[in-house]
C-alpha cells in the first residue's frame, strides 16, 4: 500500500475543510520532503514546514474523512494529478483498510484536473484560451 502523508478535502459550496496527518510507516527521501514541505523526525514526529503536526493511522484517517464526507452527499473527489497518483493510492488505502465499501457511499465520482487545466491555458499576447 502506497504511503499517504496527508488526507485534505474542502467543500466548495460552503468552505469546510477536512485535513489530516498519517503517520507514515517508511522514512521520506530528502528530494520528497523538498516537494511536500512534510518529514518525519527520529522521534517519530511528523513537520510540516518545520512545524509539529498531530498524525493518526490511515485507518482513522479514512474513517475521519468518510464521517466528514457522510456530510456532503454525493461529493466528487477532484485531483490534479488524481489518474496517476491520488486515485490509485486513495483505492489502494481503502481497499487495504477495507473501508472501500463506505467509501463508495459518500463519494460519487474522481475527476481528474490535469486535462482540464492543459485545455485552458491562455496565450499571453491576447488573453485568449488557446
């Protein structure tokens, strides 16, 4: 099961956030804390930009996002690079953690932004979408 550092979502409609840490079971290479802005201590302590943060397991952290996400029928989880890395790593985790099931009842779809935003750029000159 591919690690997770981090479970975020918002609702756009009303701005609610959900967020947590997971505790992760392999150390992270120095070019992936770069990216991430999170690492782990020797302690055992998750930093986020060099700040301690509470970490749970991926099985709470699953449960704690479904119970959020049982707020908002029907949601639809959208991810820039969601085809390639969320989504697996998402399906993976539920599936290991046999929350799957629950999972399916909240949410009703994954979109996957990276296209999306390709289609839209704008030429500089003009302003106009190319």
């Amino acid at each position: 099961m591919p690690d997770m550092t981090q479970i975020a979502a918002v609702h756009l409609k009303t701005g609610f956030k959900f967020s947590t840490y997971v505790k992760t079971t392999e150390p992270f290479s120095s070019e992936a804390q770069k990216v991430i802005g999170i690492s782990v201590d020797d302690h055992g302590i998750m930093r986020e930009n060099g700040g301690s943060v509470d970490s749970v397991s991926i099985k709470t952290s699953l449960h704690d996002c479904m119970m959020w996400l049982a707020e908002f029928p029907r949601a639809i989880f959208v991810a820039h690079n969601g085809r390639r890395f969320d989504f697996p790593g998402l399906v993976s985790a539920l599936l290991n953690t046999h929350c799957f099931e629950t999972f399916c009842n909240c949410v009703s779809s994954f979109v996957h932004s990276l296209p999306v935003f390709k289609n839209r750029t704008l030429d500089s000159h003009t302003n106009r979408k190319i």
